[in-house]
C-alpha cells in the first residue's frame, strides 16, 4: 500500500541500544533537547533502526529504515520513543503525527465502547442498515449536545470529547430524587460538584428544562425538569462541610 507507518516503540534491547547510541553521540550537543510542553522535551535530531526482512512476493531480502526521536520527561527521565517510516518528517512532525493519531484511534474505540460498532445484530444487510442508521443517529445527537456544551467537551488539543468520557457527568449524576409535581416531573440530584463542573451541567440541564417545559409527548404530556445540588465551595471536601475544632464545645 506504500502508507508511511508512525509508531510509539516498544524499547526492547534493539530499540534500547540504537536509543542509547544515539543520545551518547550527542551529549553536550547545544540545543539538543527542545521544549515539547511543561513537562517534556525532545530530540531535535532522529536517529535510525535499520533492519533487513524477507518480501513475502519476491523473496528478496530487503532493508527496512525507521526515523526515531526521543521524548523525554524532565521530571522522572523516562525515555520514550517514538518512530517513522517517512524520511521526510522531522523530528517534530514525527510526534504530530502520532498525536493525530490517537484522535482517529480514540474515535475508533468510542464508536466500539459507547455505540457498540462490534455488536450488529445480525449479518443480514437489514439489520446491519439498522444498526448502522441507528449509531449515526447516536452520533448526530451527541453532535447537538456539543453546541450546547461548547468548550466544556473541548480536549486541550482542540478534538472533541468522546461520548464514553463524557457520559459519567453527564448522564450518571449519582443518587436523585425524582418526584410529580403537578403536571411536571422533576429530578433532584443529590451529588454536589466543583463551582466550574456545575456551572456546565447547569447549562446542558437549563437547555433540556427549556425544550421539555411545554411537555413531552412521549411521558404523555408531561412536563420534565432537573435540579442540581449546590456545588461544592472551597470549605467542602466530598460535599462535607469543614470546620474548626473547638475543644470547649466537647
């Protein structure tokens, strides 16, 4: 397929020693290190693992190269590193390109863990068009609940948080109350969350007060609103409140 491969390496001794090599023939270089965030730096040069390998087809024996760099954390020294089949990445876009990655794996695992890809009920084309329609329909849902929740869903790198990270805030609150007030039910949650964390959730739970105020027709004209219990100030741990011991009250 002539696709160029991107790779976090398993450092066994081959990997180690080709490591080890590299970075003694550039100790004390100047500007070898170079910031990757506050807590890692990098290699700004690669260095290659060359191995040979029998092509299935031909039979010939052929090289195959890999590109390194090494990722270092300042705090603990570890060493990772991270290798291409391209040439032509340096040793920057070599660790783009494996951060992309893990945004395609991430939605490739969230489409398995929280809509259930791998589990179609049946091989019939039917059931398969069902199933399929079914997880996009999922999946444009979530989509609308993005624009309500704006940068609450965003990750630090700009991708979107999957369902499966979002859904204990969003859906599974803890402990509630439910009960029929007149002509709504309303749902009282019970579990405190930090001031930030509240303030969102408020606004996700606002907007479903807002578009369920004039009733549902599937709870049969009912009318649906959730509250949320104050959030947690700075003299609360695990929604207890902290105060002072007084020896005189004993």
């Amino acid at each position: 397929m002539d696709a160029e491969l991107v790779a976090c390496l398993k450092q066994n001794s081959f990997v180690r020693k080709g490591r080890d090599d590299f970075l003694f023939s550039r100790q004390g270089d100047d500007g070898f290190w170079i910031y990757y965030d506050d807590e890692h730096v990098y290699s700004s040069k690669t260095f290659e693992l060359k191995w040979d390998y029998v092509n299935p087809k031909t039979k010939k024996v052929n090289a195959f190269v890999l590109y390194c760099v090494v990722k270092k954390n300042i705090h603990t020294g570890r060493l990772r590193c991270f290798g291409t089949s391209s040439k032509a990445l340096s040793s920057k876009e070599i660790l783009g390109s494996y951060s992309r990655r893990w945004v395609i794996e991430n939605g490739i695992k969230d489409l398995i863990i929280s809509y259930f890809l791998d589990k179609c009920p049946g091989t019939n084309p039917h059931n398969v068009n069902v199933h399929f329609l079914t997880v996009s329909f999922c999946k444009q849902l979530y989509r609308m609940m993005q624009e309500d929740l704006v940068d609450f869903i965003i990750n630090v790198d700009g991708s979107i948080k999957t369902l499966q990270s979002m859904r204990e805030l969003l859906f599974r609150q803890g402990s509630a109350k439910v009960r029929l007030n007149k002509d709504t039910i309303e749902v009282h949650f019970l579990n405190s969350f930090k001031p930030e964390v509240n303030y969102h959730l408020d606004k996700f739970y606002q907007m479903i007060n807002k578009k369920a105020s004039s009733g549902l027709e599937i709870l049969g004209g009912l009318k649906l609103k959730y509250f949320l219990a104050t959030s947690l100030g700075e003299n609360n741990n695990n929604g207890l409140k902290k105060e002072v011991f007084d020896s005189t009250k004993i």
